[in-house]
C-alpha cells in the first residue's frame, strides 16, 4: 500500500512541474499559468501572480490572439447559489499573492478561434495599472482539470452561471 502511494506522489509530483512556468516582470512573477482544453467555444485560465514589490499592483485586463473576448471572472457561493461575475480588476497586494484558480477568480476566454487542445499552449497578455502588459504562455491540460496537471475533478464553467451547488 505504502509502495502504490509512494509511485502515486512521484507521478503527481512529475505533472506538476511538467507544466510550471513564472514569467517576470519588475516585481510580478506570473507562476504555472494554465488553461483547460476546450469544449465549446469558451475556455477558463489559471495561474498565480506573486507580487514581491513594496506597491500594490493591480490585473487590469487581459487579452490573447487565440480568443474573441478575454475577461476576469470570479466565482463564489451567494446563498448557497454558485455565481460567476466578471470583474473589473484584482488587487496584488505588496509582498503578496492572488491566486486565479478554479472556484474563485480566473480568467475566461471566449469566442475561441480554434478549440484549444492538451499539449497546446495558450498565449496569454496580462495588463497591469504599474507592469504594464506582461506576455505568459499557458499550457493547456485536461478539461476537467483543477489543477496546472491533466487530472482534478470537473468544473464546467459553461454551467456555471447562477447553478445551485449540489
């Protein structure tokens, strides 16, 4: 038992840093940005910006080549209903982080040009009020994944949308 645990953790420990990534810029340091394979037309985005600067930056916009419309989302439970709102911007507090992660803010990109596939990777612009525009690839796993690995359980963001939580 112990042996099957142990192999578990060494294949879980290999996908994830099979896919990190930081991308700098001044103080901001994007880490192991993300993106799930698409099912449709619309596809979420994932990643944590460490801010390691003594100034408050903050996520004003993003944008990508590979999608029609690019937003900043956040999901959270609002009388035991789960909602997702787009937002206009994340605070990155001084020597700290955000983390945009499935179930809380993320990124959402639709109209997609071409359906995104696992092993592809997304480029992303993130726009900062002091950064300015910071270039990240992300790479692209599982639809169901919740994590910066093809594996996790499903969070269909296409059914998000004001849907009771079971």
């Amino acid at each position: 038992m112990k042996f099957s645990a142990l192999i578990a953790a060494i294949i879980l420990g290999f996908g994830l840093t099979a896919h990190a990534a930081e991308f700098k810029s001044g103080s901001l340091t994007i880490e192991n940005p993300w993106a799930r394979a698409s099912m449709g037309p619309i596809a979420g985005a994932f990643l944590v910006i460490r801010n390691d600067g003594g100034e408050m930056d903050r996520l004003v916009g993003l944008s990508s080549e590979a999608a029609g419309d690019v937003q900043i989302h956040q999901t959270r439970e609002v009388n035991g209903v789960m909602t997702m709102r787009r937002v206009d911007g994340i605070d990155v507090p001084p020597h700290g982080e955000v983390a945009l992660k499935p179930g809380g803010y993320h990124i959402m990109l639709m109209g997609l040009k071409a359906p995104l596939k696992v092993g592809d990777t997304l480029p992303l612009t993130l726009k900062f009020q002091k950064a300015g525009a910071v270039p990240v690839t992300a790479a692209v796993v599982k639809p169901g994944a919740v994590g910066g690995t093809p594996g996790g359980g499903m969070m269909d963001h296409q059914h998000m949308m004001d849907r009771p939580r079971q």
